[in-house]
C-alpha cells in the first residue's frame, strides 16, 4: 500500500510540473491585419505549446486550444471577419481561444519565430483565395508557361542514408519515388517536372540548389525516406525551412542529420564564396517560409489518403538544403526505413506510386492557387494589359493595392471619376 501511495504522489507531482510547463507559455500580443479576402491573426508568444486549430459551425468561429498558456494582452482587435475574441478555462487546465467570424472561413495556421526571440502564431482566416485570384484574364492564359517543379532525390552515392533492417538504403528508395514523380508530374497538365539526382551519385547541397535555380524552378521538393532509433516510430512528414529552431524534437534531429550529409562528401557548408547571394535570399526568406508552410498544408492530406502521417502539421527545422532557395521548398520524409512495416511498403512499387500520386496532387492544387495566376498575370503584363473582375467587398484602393499600381492610374485607365466600382464590372488594369 506504502508503494502504491507513494507513486500517486509521484504521478501527481509529475502532472503539477507538466501543467507548469504547459503553462509557461504566455500570450504578450494579439494583432490583426486584412487585406483582400483574408483577415490575419497573429499572437505574440513567448513560446509556443502544443496546439490545434479548428473550426465550428452554427455560429461560425474558430477554436484554438493551447495545452497550457496565458493570456496576458487586455487589447484585442477586431476587423475584416473577426468580429470577436473570446477565451476560456478548460477542465484540464488548457487555454481556449475563440475566435468569433462573420461568416465560414477558410484557416490556415502555421509558427514563426519573432524578431525579438519569442514566438508568432500566425492565424489565417479568409475565403478560397484561388476563386478571387482566377478572376484575372488575359489573352496569353492559354499560352503560360507551366510551374517548374524541382524533384530532389536525397542522398545518393557514397551516401546512403538512412538504411533499413533488411539492407533498404534511403538513396535508393528517394530516387524510386523521385522518378515516379517526374513521370506523373510530366502527365499532369500545368506542371513541368526537372530532375535534380537522376542517377546514384553523391551531390552536395549546394549543386542541388544551383541545379534548381538554373532551372528556373518555382518550386522544390526534397525527397528522403526517415530513419529512428526506435524501430516503432514510423509515418510520413513534410518540413518546411525555420530560421529560428525546430518545432519538435524530431525535426532538430532530423535536420542536424540531413545537413552532415555534406561532410560526407568531404564539403563543408561554409562556402564563403555564396555570402552575398545569401543576404539576397535573406530578404526574401519570410515570404519563401510562409509560402512553403502553405504548400505544405496543400500537401498533408493528400499524403494522409494513402500514409501514415507522423503529425498533422507542417514541421520545421534548418534543413542546409533549403536555405539558399527563395522559392517555396519542402523536405518530405516519406516513412522510415528503420520501421520494418514500413520499409516493405516502401520497397513495394504500387506505395511507391501511391505515395508519389499523393505529392503531385497537393503541388498541382498548390500551383493551380497561388503560382499559376501569378504566372499569368506576369505574361500579360509582359504582353498587354489585363482585366480583373470586381467581387462583391473589393474596393479600388483594394485592387490597386493588389495590382501594385496606384488609384489615379486605375482611375484613369478605366475613365473613372471617383472610387466607387460594382461588383461584377471589368476594370482595366494598366
């Protein structure tokens, strides 16, 4: 009795310093942004916990529960579809954040590190951003380029990777799905596939980027199949880049892995000679994390209809591979080779497929909503002028804002003498 007594006492003081843990997490800001159709939440932390994100009918909001936290910011915004915040106590001590909404919104969730150290959850809320986008028309539509999509074997010759207790090497199984990919990339309309590792041969990761760039990429894919010391851990999972740290355990190791890969070759990473080309891709590498944290949520649940997925989230680390690239660019951990499940399901060609099927159809709708429209209006800025139909909501300094061109110049291309527009008329946009 004395020993179940005092392992009581012990799981209870385990809980009471979790739940300190958990509650450590404080909530110093909360922000709001809108423009065009989405509305932006962003929370100032000083660390993040465990969280998720989901949304409720009859009223519309939009639930964030935090395992532990506080909520020490008195001013909350409201604006765009965010009517309210709420927040409350649940039974297990967790922080509820309820997020009140004009109407059934899209979201979309992802982490990035603050300018001063601290933490940013950032909380998208907006309507399908690809229907307000199709809305440009042009003439060249027709004759747009596709969107180049970079497939990049990992590993490859003296290095392995990971390997698998019946001998599977890593390499081999990266270029399998990789040229599986290529194949089905080829066949799917809008999207043109460039190898990267076309054979089993060691490429540093600088080559593999250089690679990219030359071809003109818009996207990059980094293809790797995981190993663990624990032979149970398995499931699918996709990274984007953090300059900031990891968001798990796993993702720290994984990346401290992946970026030796270098050494193997004999190439340390500190090549001197890129210095000023990385300050320039410095400038843009926010937009590139937030856009790769997009095309990672496009590509999750397509993963998920045919794998098992090791978390439901876009995870990030500091992946070498991905740090010279200023186009949205993911490493995808297809399984791992040391579950001895999964490396026979990796082995097998119809998951190999399955798996490679899953990929191309998370980039296809990915670029079908965000690259290709920019592609479009791109030629026909380079080849004529464009219209743009006016949705119910939008206003002139809106589309102009949208466009990167100033009111007066919309005003006079469309022979306007004031700012009020009608939803459903065509504006020229100069």
């Amino acid at each position: 009795m004395k020993r179940r007594y005092g392992l009581a006492w012990i799981g209870l003081l385990i809980g009471l310093l979790a739940a300190q843990t958990a509650a450590a997490a404080t909530i110093d800001n909360v922000r709001l942004s809108d423009e065009d159709d989405r509305t932006r939440v962003v929370f100032d932390l000083d660390q993040v916990p465990e969280h998720r994100v989901f949304t409720l009918p009859d009223p519309h909001r939009v639930v964030i529960d935090f395992e532990g936290g506080e909520l020490s910011a008195s001013d909350l915004p409201r604006g765009g579809v965010l009517e309210e915040i709420r927040t409350g106590r649940q039974e297990g001590g967790g922080l509820r954040v309820v997020l009140d909404v004009s109407r059934e919104v899209e979201t979309r969730s992802f982490v990035m590190g603050g300018e001063d150290g601290g933490q940013r959850l950032v909380v998208d809320l907006g309507g399908n951003q690809g229907e307000r986008r199709q809305a440009v028309r042009s003439a060249s539509e027709r004759e747009t380029r596709d969107v180049i999509v970079a497939i990049d074997a990992g590993h490859g010759g003296v290095d392995p990777g990971a390997i698998g207790p019946q001998g599977t090497f890593e390499k081999d199984v990266a270029l399998d799905v990789s040229r599986k990919l290529y194949d089905l990339m080829k066949e799917t309309p809008g999207l043109q596939p460039l190898m990267v590792r076309e054979g089993d041969y060691y490429m540093n990761l600088r080559d593999r980027t250089r690679v990219a760039r030359e071809g003109n990429a818009d996207i990059f894919l980094s293809i790797h199949a995981d190993g663990a010391e624990n032979p149970n851990v398995k499931g699918a999972s996709v990274y984007a880049l953090s300059v900031d740290g990891a968001t798990s355990e796993q993702a720290r190791v994984l990346a401290r892995r992946e970026n030796a890969a270098d050494f193997i070759g004999g190439v340390s990473l500190d090549d001197k000679d890129e210095a000023v080309a990385s300050v320039l891709v410095d400038l843009s590498r926010g937009h590139t994390i937030e856009a790769s944290l997009e095309m990672g949520e496009y590509l999750l649940p397509k993963l998920d209809r045919h794998a098992d997925l090791l978390r439901n989230r876009v995870d990030q680390a500091g992946f070498a591979v991905l740090k010279s690239l200023d186009m949205p660019s993911l490493l995808i951990e297809l399984g791992f080779l040391t579950n001895a499940e999964e490396e026979r399901r990796l082995n097998t060609r119809s998951y190999q497929r399955d798996l490679a099927e899953g990929v191309v159809a998370g980039v296809r709708e990915y670029a079908e909503r965000n690259i290709l429209p920019e592609l479009r209006m791109a030629d026909a800025g380079q080849n004529g002028q464009h219209e743009h139909e006016v949705q119910r909501g939008e206003s002139l300094s809106m589309i102009a804002q949208q466009y990167q061109v100033s009111t007066d110049r919309l005003r006079e291309a469309n022979d306007l003498s004031g700012d009020n527009i009608r939803a459903g008329s065509t504006l020229i946009i100069p």
